[in-house]
C-alpha cells in the first residue's frame, strides 16, 4: 500500500485559510458566528471544517 505525504508550511497554510475565507465570502469571525448557531449552509460548513483542520495545524487559539 502506498501512503502519500504532504508536508504543510505555515506560509501555505496561511494562503489556504484566505482562499477557503474568500470562496464563502466571510471573515474567520463571521463564520465562527454562524457555526455556534449552527447556520452554515453545507458548503459553509465543509469550509468551516478544513479552517478548522487548519487553525489546528497552525496551533492558533
């Protein structure tokens, strides 16, 4: 079986945050809003969850 790795810098990870932010049209905050309502359409929220896999690879608080 092959495994396939992918190395992230911070630098790449930063330009993915923006790209994923301005393909939904939001702030990081406005989306953070709407997901504690639970009012992300399904692209808002598969856009939420790879923000949130990248904050987490980032280690931002």
């Amino acid at each position: 079986m092959t495994v396939t790795v992918e190395v992230a810098t911070e630098s790449g990870l930063r330009r993915r945050r923006k790209k994923v932010l301005d393909r939904v049209g939001m702030t990081f905050e406005q989306m953070s809003e709407l997901a504690t309502t639970y009012s992300l359409t399904s692209e808002e929220l598969l856009a939420w969850d790879e923000l949130k896999a990248i904050q987490f690879l980032l280690d931002d608080k």
